[in-house]
C-alpha cells in the first residue's frame, strides 16, 4: 500500500509540474513580449530568423530550470 502511495504522490508532483511550467512560460513570454516593444518575435522566428528563435529558447529554459527548482520537493 506504501508503493501506491508513493506513486500517487509522484503524479501529483508531475501534474504540479506541468501546470505549473505551463503558467510559467506563458508569463514569462508575455513578459519578454513587454519588454522588446516594436519587435513581432514570432513573425521574425518564422521568417527563419536564427537568432531570435535561440533567445525564445534561451527564455524558455530559464522558465523550466526556475520552475524546476521551485517545484523539487
């Protein structure tokens, strides 16, 4: 009975996990979008711009490696 336990706390912490990075990356793309004013990054990124297409990603790890810290028990 301890393992079942065990596993339903696990998927409780996954479930708070992906929700929780989910929120994340959406206020912090908000908030990048905020700050550069008079730049379209997702027009830019489709039109094959590398290097802003790297700063998202830059942006979007930085919001895992900080939800991940704030979620490890």
């Amino acid at each position: 009975m301890d393992i079942l336990y065990a596993y339903f706390i696990t998927f409780g912490w996954a479930i708070v996990g992906s929700v929780s990075m989910g929120l994340g990356l959406v206020i912090s793309l908000m908030i990048f979008n905020r700050l550069t004013p008079g730049v379209d990054e997702w027009k830019l990124i489709r039109e094959g711009s590398i290097p802003m297409a790297i700063i998202m990603a830059a942006v979007i790890i930085a919001c895992g490696v900080v939800v991940a810290s704030a979620i490890r028990p």
